[in-house]
C-alpha cells in the first residue's frame, strides 16, 4: 500500500494579505502582512507595499512603487511610478500625483518620469494635487484642495493654490504655535524648536 502522506496534497499557504475579488494584483508585486486591498483596484508588477497599509477602492497602484508599513491610501487615487510613500503616511480621497511635468498625448515621455517622495507621516488631504519632482517633509500636512508646486518641509502646514506655508503641524496633527523658536503641542506635549526649519526635540 502506498505511503498515505506522500499521495495528500498540500493546501495552499494562506495570504498573509486580504485582497477584495474584484481587485487584481499581478505577478511580481510584493504586499505585507496585514495590508487589505479593497473593491476595483489594480497593484501592478514590481510595486512593493508594506505591511498593515489600507488600500481603499478604486485605487491605482503602478510599477516599481514603493509603499511604507501602515500607509492609508483612500479612494479613487493613482500612485504612479516614480513615487515613494514612506511609513505612515495618509492619502486622502480623490487627492492626485505627477510623473510628468509636460505631457502631451501623441509624445511618449516614459524616459522623463519624475520622482516624488512623501516622507514619514505626512497627511495629504482630499483633492490635493501634487506636481512630481518634490519632496514632501515628514509629518507635513496638505490641507484638501491644494496644488503642491514646490518641496515642502518638514511638520509644514501647506494650503491653497498654489500651496502656501501657512504654519507647523505636530506628530499628533495639532497646529503648533510658537513662542519664540519653540512649541509645545496643546494635545500630546510634544517640543519643538524653529530654526531653518522645524524638529522635534
């Protein structure tokens, strides 16, 4: 008689991810542990996402993206290649990137993407538009409806069109208010100090 163990299939290795059935994620693409991809979006080959992050519905995913742990990306957003979200960071719904600065429909410019990074923290609000090739600081805040056109520092708060500095956000998105060069934020208590920029101490 034949060795019982040798004729069981093995089952398939759970994912690790959840990944709605209308959504497709291709071959060669990389999602952590504890990531939820939700209705109508499409991860393409190469985009790596970390762990824990929320993808909503409707969301475009491209090449060679890459996406931090515990990133919230809400509906109807294209993350084009050429963009780098790092740990933490929220994108609100509707809210738009570049990877062109000229496009033109009949001239391919695939040789001329531009980057932008969004760096640990920062919160980009519904409707906001992103112009490619800038920086966006750590833990800035993109108050909805702006249109980003220059590299924003870090705890900037930007609104308007185009975006303005208009003052510092804390860790916790608490306005800040200085005294002098420091801060000290009203909700978790946290200091900083302004000079060429703001950091936390």
């Amino acid at each position: 008689m034949a060795n019982r163990s040798k004729l069981t299939k093995k089952k398939p290795k759970a994912k690790s991810y959840f990944v709605h059935e209308s959504s497709f994620v291709d071959d060669g693409a990389r999602i952590g542990k504890g990531t939820k991809i939700w209705h109508f979006s499409h991860i393409c080959s190469g985009a790596k996402i970390g762990k824990n992050c929320r993808i909503g519905q409707n969301i475009y995913i491209g090449p060679n993206v890459l996406i931090g742990n515990n990133v919230k990306i809400q509906n109807n957003v294209s993350v084009y290649e050429g963009i780098i979200l790092e740990d933490d960071v929220f994108c609100g719904p509707s809210m738009v990137f570049t990877n062109v600065i000229n496009p033109r429909s009949a001239i391919s410019r695939k040789d001329e993407f531009k980057k932008t990074l969004v760096k640990r923290g920062s919160t980009i609000g519904a409707n906001v538009t992103i112009v490619c090739g800038h920086a966006i600081g750590k833990y800035a805040f993109l108050g909805a409806g702006t249109v980003v056109t220059k590299d924003v520092p870090d705890y900037g708060l930007i609104i308007g069109v185009p975006g303005k500095l208009v003052g510092y956000m804390c860790e916790c998105a608490v306005r800040l208010k200085f005294k002098g060069p420091l801060a000290l934020c009203e909700a978790c208590g946290k200091k900083y100090f302004k000079k060429d920029g703001v950091r936390r101490i």
